[in-house]
C-alpha cells in the first residue's frame, strides 16, 4: 500500500500518518519526491484499512502497489534516486559514474600506482576488492581487514570514494566503516541476511544481478535492502550465464531500460565480469552508456598477467583512459556528463 | 598433494605424516577408504616438498592432485562416502534415501501429521523448512527457533532423522543443535562464509546445486566444506534455470553420474524444486532414482492448496505413497534398498 | 474447433461432417479414438459457425480447442497414438521402442555389423544416417542415396524397420522412398517447409526438438505436420542448450510427462545426443524408461575412436547388450514390455 | 589452406594457382584484399601438398588455417568485406546501414506507406517479410509472391534496396529474383541445403543468428555460403534464448566485436527481435551502434497494434525517426557516418 500526501504536505503531517501506520502494526516507508511525498507501506500480508489512513491532513489518497516489490518500485517514488558521494561524485544523475580499479587489493603500492592513474583518467569512484568470493577454497581470498586499509590510503591520496565488496555480515560492519559504496557481488544477490544488514547501514549499497536472476529477483532482492529504511541502492548488471561461449558471461543491456521503466534506482553496468575478456571491455562499456547506464564499472590494472584475480578481464592503464575517452565523447549524447 | 598410505599403515603412522605435514605450515585431511588411507593436503599454493613424506613409514607415494577441487575428489578418496543418520538410516551406500516433509514448518499439528504420514510411507528423513529463503520479502520466512522446536518433536514421535536449512552463520548455530542434517540451499551455494562455518559443524551437510552452477563449481563449493574438516557432505541437483517454461526448472540429471564419476560424494535429486508441478514430481523420482542417485527429496503438505510456501509442487500424502511405491520397486533394478 | 461424434457415429455420418466442413472452405481432420472420434476442423481464422455442423447426424457437439495447437493435442484426440511398424513393432503402446544404430551409415560392411549386433541386443528399430547436418561444411556429410540403399539391405537382413533422417525437400524425397521413420532432425525443427513436406509423406515422422525449443514451439512444429494429413509423429528429447558443461547437452527429462499431459503423440528419448559421453549414456537412459518415455534412441559403432561422426557418444556393442538388459529390466515397473 | 600471393601478383598468375588447385580435385577461393590476394581452398580433407603450389609464380607462400572455418576467417581475408548495393548504399563500411520496414508486407498501401516513411527518416534499405516463418502453421504466413512484388514497388518508389527472407530452396529462387539482399532467418541458421543454395545466389546474403548458437557455428553457417562462391555474407545479432523474462530474448552485443576480431564479414544488430518490446528499441539500438555493429535493423509499423506480426516490437514512424536522430548522433563517435 501507498499513501500518497500532498505536494504542500507538512513533515509533521507526514509524520502523523507514520504513527497511525505505526500503530496497526505496519512499518511506514516515507519516500519524499520532487512533486510530492509518498509513504510506502510494509508489513501488511492483506488490505490495510485505508479509510482511517485517507482521514488524516495531508493524504490524497491510498492505492495498492500491484508489482511485488513497493519500495524500489515507480509507483511509490516516481523520481529517480540521486546517490551523493563524498567529494562530489553522485550515481543516478545527469553525471556518468565511472568506478575503476583492480579486481583485487594486492598490496599498498599496486592499489595506489592504479589509483594515481584511473583518477587523472577520470575515474568518479574507485572500486577494489578486500574481500574476495573465489570458486576455489584455495584461490587468493584478498587482503582482508589490511585491504581495506590501504583503500582508506588511497581516498585519501585521491579523492577517490571508495566501493569495495562484503561477503558476510561480519565484514560488512568493517566494510561499512571505511566504504563509502558497500558492494554485495552475484552470488550473495539472494543472501538475504546480508541484504538486510546491507538495509541497517548508513552507507549506499550496490547490488549485483546474480548470474541468472531474472528483473524481478533483482528488484526483491533489492527491496530487503529498501525495506530495512537503506534507501541508497544501486543496481549493477554484470553479465548472466548462457551457453554462449565468446564471453564469460552474457551481459544483458537490456536490463537497463526495464530497470529504469520499474524502479527509480541508479543501474550501473561491469563490462569486465560481463565479458571476461579485455577486448571486449571498451566496446561494451560504449554500449552500457548509449544504452542509458548511470555508470560503469571496469576493472583496471597496471600488470594484469600477473593480477591475483581476473587478469584477462583486467584493462591496463592506457586501455582505461581510452575508454574515459570514448564514454566522455558518447555521454553528452544520451544527456549524461562524463 | 595427496599422501598415499600402506593398507596396513597404522594410526600411529598415519598421525607422523599428519604431523610432518603440519610442521610444513599445511593442513592434512586423513580420509580413511577399504583398501588405503589417503591423506589430502591443503594449504599449499605450489609444489609440496614431497620426498621427506616419502620418507616415512606406512607412506607409499605422494601424487599430485590434478583436478582444482581435492578432498572432494575420488584421486583423494576412492571409494564412496557413506553417511550414517541416528536411527539407523543412512545416505551414500546400498539404501535409497528418501527425504520428505513440507517445504515449510507451519506449525506443531501440521508438521506432526505429515511426519506420520511420511513415517508410514517409508521416508527415511524428515525435512522441513524453519527458516526459509523467499524470493520476496513479504513472504513467510519461517517460524525459526520455534520450527526448530517442532521439528525436534517430530523426531521424536517418528523417530525419523531431520534435515531442515540455515540461512546464514546464527541461523546455522542453532540449526546444528537440533538437525541431523544441515541443509545449504542453492542460493548460497557460493556463500563462502556460511559454507566455512558449515565446515566446523559436527552434522552432516546437504549442498544443493546453485541455479546455474556448474559442476565443477559444486564440487568446488563442497571443497571449501571439507577444506574445514567435516567430510560428511550430500549434494543436490534441484533443477538448473533455463528457457524451457513447462517446468519451474530444468531438472539436470546427467549430473548425477558425473558427480559420481569425479567424486566420493554421495548426490541426492529434488523432483519437487526440479519441476515446482506436483504432477511430475513422481516420474521425475522415478527417473532420479533410475539414473543412479543415492536419494531423493520430495515436498509433501496435507493441504497443498493451502500450504504457506510451495503448494503447487507439494505431494498430497497419498500420492507420496504412490511414489514410495514406485520407487521401491524401481531401487532394486539400480542395486539399491527402498 | 473440434467435432466430437457418437461413439456409434458411422463412417458415412463422419464422412457427411467432413463435407460440410469443406463446404464451408475449411480442412477436416477425423480422428478416431478408442471411445469416440473427433474432426478437428483447420483453417478458420475465427470462429466456425458451430449450429450448422451440431444439426448433423451423429455429431454430439462443437467445441473450441482451448490450445494453440489443435491437432497434436489430447482435447482433440484423448487416446495416446499408436503407431505401427513394419515387422510387428510399434511406438506409443506398451511395448518399449529401441532405435540403435550408428550416427551414420559409414559403409556396407560397418552397417551389417551393427545391425546384426543390436538386432541380437535386442532393438527394435535401426537408426543410421545417410544425410548428415554437420556444423562444418568440411566434416563428413553421409553417403547420401548410396547410404539409403545400405539401409534397405540392413533392413533386409535384420528384419528391423529403419528411421534416417531427411534435411530438405528432395532429400525426403528419397528418404521416404527407403526408410519406414523419416527423421526431423533438431536444427530443422521449425524448418516449416520441410515440416509441410513431411506432412504429406505417407511414413512416420519422428521430429526432434530444436537445442533451445518450448514444449509449445514442440507441439506447434508437429502440428505442421498434421495438419497437412500425416498423424503419425513421433516426438523426441534430445537435449538443450545450457550454460553447463559437464555434458554437451542438458538432457530434459520432465518434458515427457510434460508433453503426456497435453498431447497424444508418443515420445521416445536419445540419451546419446542428450549426453554426448559414452558413460552417461546407460543412467540416462535408464533415467528415460523411469521417466516413461516411449522409447529411447541410442547411437552404437564398434569402433567409436574411428567413427566419422559423434564417436564420444557411442556405445561400443557389448555396452549396448548392458544398457539392453538394463531398460528391460525397469520396462515393466513403468508397464512397458522390452 | 591459404594461399598468399604478391601484392603485385597479376590476374593470370592467380588464375593459374587455381587451375592447379583444380587440377588437385580442390576447390579455389580467390579473395582479393588491399593489399594482397589470397585464394582459400576448400575441399581436402587432411593437408595439401604446398610446395608445388610454392614454386608457382606470384606465391608468397602457402600457410594452414588455424580455425575450423576457413573462408570467413581474418586470416583469409584480414580486410573488411564492404558490400556495395544498388543506390549506392553499402553494409560493411564506414556508412551505418540501417534496414527498416515492417515485419510483413501485408498490403500495397501499407508498404509504400511506411517505405516513404523509413525513407524520410533516413533508412537506407527497407525491409519487410514476404514469406514469414510462424511458429503456428494457423498464423498469418505472408503474401507470398504478391509480397514480393509490392517489394519492388516500394524500391521503384523509394530508391531504397530490399531485403526480404527466403524460407525454403524455392523460395529462395523468387527472392532473389527480387530482392537486393536474401535473409536467412534464425531458425534456418542450420538449414544447410538452403545456405548452400543461398552461397549459389548472385545477390548477398544477411545471415541470423541461430536462437542458440554459438559463435562458432554462426562462422560455420556463413562458411557454408561462402563455400559455395558466394563471398557477400552479413551477419545479424537478433537475440538468444536466456532464462531471463523482461524481454523476448537477450541481445547478445559482445558477439560484435567477438565477430569483428574472427572474421571479415560486417555484422549488425536487430534490436526488434532482440528484445520484443517497443520501449527497449531505441536504447538497445543506439548500444548496438555504440559496441560498433555496422548497421540496425529495425521493425516499423504504422499501425502497430493492428500489425499481422510482432506489432509489440514495431516502432511507429515518429519513434523510428527519433531512433535515427539518436543513432545519428551516435554514429561519428565510434567512426559511422548515418
């Protein structure tokens, strides 16, 4: 259920059609927008009795939410979410987000040589990974705790803000303290203990499509995070697996306008993982912002034969600026800035 | 690296090499088999210095490992795992498993009444959800630590073993304490922490296949259970996504004689995720059984249309008998019990 | 739409129907069942004026057919199809259909051989293809006309009917001329020119489905064939296209309860294809006799390593004489004779 | 096989490298580039004696081919194929080619109406289906020959060359009869006798797609054609068959430049069929031209809801003119001109 309040509706008026919600049981979600304010409704397995809701000051009206998911959904916020980073950089505007940066944090100097050089490229955010999900028990499983300090380093050195992966609730609360961006990867897109202590953070959320999560999964995945009153979330579309074999994964830009139609949240895309393959990365990340994209993500390194983690899919230095080149030409083109 | 050991090695002897590979900063895993004792070796990143193992009594060679995956591996552990389950039943050897109860614990009368009616058909364990993974979050997710109580009632008035699912490290603790099987459900397959904490339980492990893994990254995922000492794991196929929309999932049963060519694991089917539609359920348990797997998982609810998680998949009990029917006579034709 | 006459209807009462449908510019299809027969009626975009045809002798009522497809389905014919071979075997009936032979007919000698042996194994039918589809126009592409006439003489000396499969128009042709099964192979499965062809051949058709086909695409690809008169189509399984990749194919076996359900076409199941390993072969096949297929179709050579086509899928003779004595022994526990 | 010749190599030295290819029972291919010919051969089964074909005048040297596929391979031909049609529009080049026109010709009027349309707009070849593959044999199939000639009409009125699909070997016949360019659909991908007819046309050929293809067997397919003598292929990306449900199939974009990277033959994108849906048109068109497809295709329709076939994915004209205004603006960045 929705309640949807006047333009001129007062926050405490707001406020007091949040206690009566309060008050049946349920839990108010306040959503406030550029023409109007609505408070989406959780917790009701049936009807909410709306005649009592419609009474109060300030109502216009209250409507069921016909799709599944409420929170994440058009309906109940009509605008598009703005993120806001520290230092200036946004997701979900009218400026491209650019995340670069190594696959993995390997050490000190590798994550700051690469920082230096996706930031003078133009890099908006810098992404690495602390704590990696590997295939294998016995693969590099990252730097842990000494990762995330070394990204603390490099914004600090760059500017940069800073996204990097939590795999479990614990390395979330380390996570959540030096992140500026807390990234929950594919696999975990339906670990949903995560996803609701990704709700409780104070920090914005990117939730990666999991590899063959259909639109609908993806937006419920996401409304566990909305539902736990953490409205900064950003969607990625990473790839999903087929039986092609040309690419690592199949990446599915269609997603991005069917996101966009549904919901009011930011969608990014990673050519990386979504093609696995250098070559393709540059193409790919032109298609992701002519498609409409609010950003992407690319995975950058200054040695990548000898990268701990996804070397292949990995662009050198050189490669990446060239890639800013390219998306900076395109942006103005589908109204973005780069 | 794996130890190879004299038939008539003594523990005595197979101890010195675990130690000697301890002082080597690695991790032995002894998997004692009929005719060796086998010693895994983790831990190490290249080459092990193998001829100082060679050197110890009871040792007959020390062999490389080619596979990624190793203590799950038949090179590690040549013969089949067999898993004994208070009461008497047991999953891996001659006799079929059969695993069945409601999707979700609904409350003390219902689970009671399935459970005597799954007893009498001839289940040899008793699942059932107490907390549950929903694809959204204003589903029922289960009554929890309540559920669990349940069940432990179950157990006792049928005396059937019970398998039943944890979501996340908590849920995982006080799982252990009351199942006899954990279940990991294919959403978190790759849910690397869950996975290392199921890897310290003392319980047996059930590992459903995630919705588009691949083989090896099942086996992968089991490795990371047993890379933590408990070497007591099940698989299952549940049904991999698709195209095909005359079924909820694509049932992948070829996966059972691969599994079983590769390793010692034992692997159970799930008709019931497998299709989601009550009516091929029972052919589909047939087939599963036929093709070789050392059981079977099947959704049973006394009022389907009403059950809180599932109903359409979910057998009526008479229709279970039919199916316990149908699969014990088919058993016999594989070399199984039933 | 679909006629349904008395079950004392005479010949001449359903011959007076299929006039008036003709009158009416429209495509009468009887088929007589067990109980009763029906005229499906094609060719009406709309719907037919139904009180004309109720006002005649016999007819006890019009009704429209709820599905896409009309003839293929059991709401138009309620009793399974079935369809008799030349030598006394059949398929759709109790008794289990065995088709074996080699991926193609390699020469006189190689086709004698492996006819003898599975006629001896106990096969019912011989398969071996004259006209090969091969994704490269450089591989093997048959013997072609030299190769039907190889198969006649199997035919002659082993008593056993022949299916091979026809690629185009003038192909069927030919093949129609020889084999007692023509074959549609899966890449041809909505080749509709050849379906319609098909449809006017006075021979069985088996159609297999296309690597990434719906059960409905199915059913409509062998309505084509039905609707121009020819009613005798058996379906077949033989996998699709997966992102997994511990088999070429993912074998998927709840489409035959699937396709049971809605139409009366028999379905058999080819494991080797399904498969293409050698040593799934057997379970899986096993896995489609549980499942209660028709039949299974399976390629044998007696010298895989040098077969000019689909080698890794063969079975050697003797692992035929093994998959022989498995399926006969589960036959019965489905009610089918082998 | 490969033979390089001099860049100065004259016409007659290349003539008699073929004869003496010939003369060898192989078949030649000459493929003149900018900077060197180099004549393929086709048809021998294991290596070809080089040197006497060495000693020959002009030879620089005679080089095996690495890939299965031979004649649409980049080390054959390492120069794009740029293919000239009637009006002076080409596919292959620096020129965007942009095919537009409805799914099916269904009369005289709405054809020239909406060819005027696409024409105004800027298309530069009109497309639109005279013999349409359905997968119900009761849908609309297409008017046939009548379709093709309302085709000419619209060239004679527009300027614009056509491009309609061909079915079956006679069809083919008609079509290229008329058409500038043949389409072979996606589900005649593997319809060999039909590529091998259509590598006997005289008129270039657009190639899809098959729905599950992979990369490899699309070379495969087109290497049909080409082997045939029939050197002017294009390749389309429509959309492969995923789990995924927000659209009617996943356009697959990575597979341009993986096409772009193996072969010489241009390749474009059907953003229509590659997503089903009218509001996912435009962006995925304008990905498409952004990832460096050299060309679009695209269904137009002026009364879409009313439209014979797919009317949800037909852009009205005004949508398909901004479509152009948009690739326009595209196309300078990625090096097009449109």
């Amino acid at each position: 259920m929705l309640v949807v309040m006047h333009a001129k509706a007062t926050s405490s008026e707001v406020e007091r059609v949040c206690e009566a919600i309060r008050a049946m049981g349920l839990a108010p979600h306040p959503m406030p927008g550029a023409s109007r304010t609505a408070i989406g409704i959780t917790g009701n397995r049936g009807t909410v009795e709306s005649a009592s809701l419609e009474a109060l000051e300030g109502v216009i009206q209250v409507i069921p939410v016909t799709r599944p998911y409420k929170l994440v959904s058009r309906e109940v916020k009509a605008d598009d979410t703005l993120i806001q980073l520290p230092g200036g950089s946004s997701i979900g505007g009218e400026a491209l987000c650019v995340m670069a940066g190594p696959c993995a944090v390997e050490g000190r100097q590798q994550a700051l040589r690469i920082g230096r050089a996706v930031k003078a490229a133009g890099a908006t955010v810098y992404r690495g990974g602390a704590f990696k999900p590997r295939t294998s028990p016995y693969a590099f499983q990252g730097l842990g705790r000494e990762g995330l300090e070394i990204l603390a380093e490099v914004r600090a050195e760059t500017g940069l803000p800073i996204i990097t992966e939590a795999l479990d609730p614990a390395g979330l609360d380390l996570v959540e303290s030096v992140a500026d961006v807390i990234q929950i990867g594919a696999r975990n897109m339906q670990n949903f203990s995560l996803l609701r202590r990704a709700g409780q953070a104070r920090k914005p959320v990117m939730l990666k499509r999991g590899m063959s999560a259909t639109l609908e999964e993806l937006l419920m995945a996401a409304e566990y995070i909305l539902g736990e009153g953490n409205y900064q979330v950003i969607l990625c579309e990473r790839g999903v697996r087929t039986f092609a074999d040309h690419a690592r994964n199949t990446l599915d830009l269609s997603l991005v306008p069917a996101v966009q139609r549904l919901s009011h949240l930011p969608i990014v895309v990673d050519p990386s993982h979504g093609t696995g393959r250098r070559n393709k990365v540059i193409p790919l990340a032109r298609a992701a912002v002519a498609v409409g994209a609010h950003g992407v993500m690319v995975e950058v390194h200054d040695d990548p034969d000898r990268a701990l983690c996804d070397g292949p899919q990995a662009l050198p230095p050189e490669m990446f600026q060239d890639l800013m080149d390219q998306v900076r030409a395109l942006a103005p083109i589908v109204g973005r800035r780069a």
